[in-house]
C-alpha cells in the first residue's frame, strides 16, 4: 500500500506563489519505481489533469493551461514529488491532488493512477 500526504497549500493573491509536497511512504515502496501526478479539482468542476513526472524526472508533461507556469519536480532521495506555482490565477483555486502509478510512462489520464491523497486546497484570489 502507498500513503501521499499533500502540504503546502493556502491562500495567495493573483501573481504571487506556492508550492505544494506530496510525501509518499508505504511498506516496500520504492518512490524511485512510480510516475508521480498533481490533478485538481474545482468545486462544481470534473477533476483535471495538471502536471506527471516520470521515475527519474527525465519526462514531464503539462496541461496547458499551467504551462509557463507551474513546474513539477521530484526529489527521489525524499520520496517527495513537488509542484512549484507561479503566477498564480484566480481560476487556479481547486483542490490539488497528488498521484502514483508504477508505470515507466507518465499519462494525463486520472484512471491510469492507483494511489491517491487526500488534497491540499489552494485559494486564488483577485
């Protein structure tokens, strides 16, 4: 079983910054084996896609709405995926989620991830 624990959300105004953890542990878990995720939810709004890294970080992908401007890392030794946010817009407040899958690839897809956390809430506001 895979724990994540997200951190480092709260409430900035338009243009300032943020950056989110999520924090992965479990009983023979190997960070460095699994494709890290952030999705977000706003309230009324379908769960969406925002950033995927792959196991080494050579591979990352990016919805496009947030291109530019948010950036997904990871820290292997750490077992810690982050997502740095600039420029932060009001229409970036949602519920931000963090994800795992043991895959060699890194997919937009929701489905494709096992291993979920519970979300870190982010506020933009105007």
């Amino acid at each position: 079983q895979v724990q994540l624990v997200e951190s480092g959300g709260g409430l900035v105004q338009a243009g300032g910054s943020l950056r989110l953890s999520c924090a992965a542990s479990g009983h023979t878990f190997r960070f460095s084996n699994y494709a890290m995720a952030w999705f977000r939810q706003a309230p009324g709004k379908e769960r969406e896609f925002v950033a995927a890294i792959s196991w080494g970080g050579g591979t990352t992908l990016y919805a496009d709405s947030v291109k530019g401007r948010l950036t997904i890392s990871r820290d292997n030794a750490k077992n810690t995926v982050y997502l740095q946010m600039n420029m932060l817009k009001p229409e970036d407040t949602a519920v931000y989620y963090c994800a795992a899958d043991s895959t060699r690839l890194v997919y937009s897809t929701a489905s494709r991830y096992n291993y979920w956390g519970r979300g870190t809430q982010v506020t933009v506001s105007s």
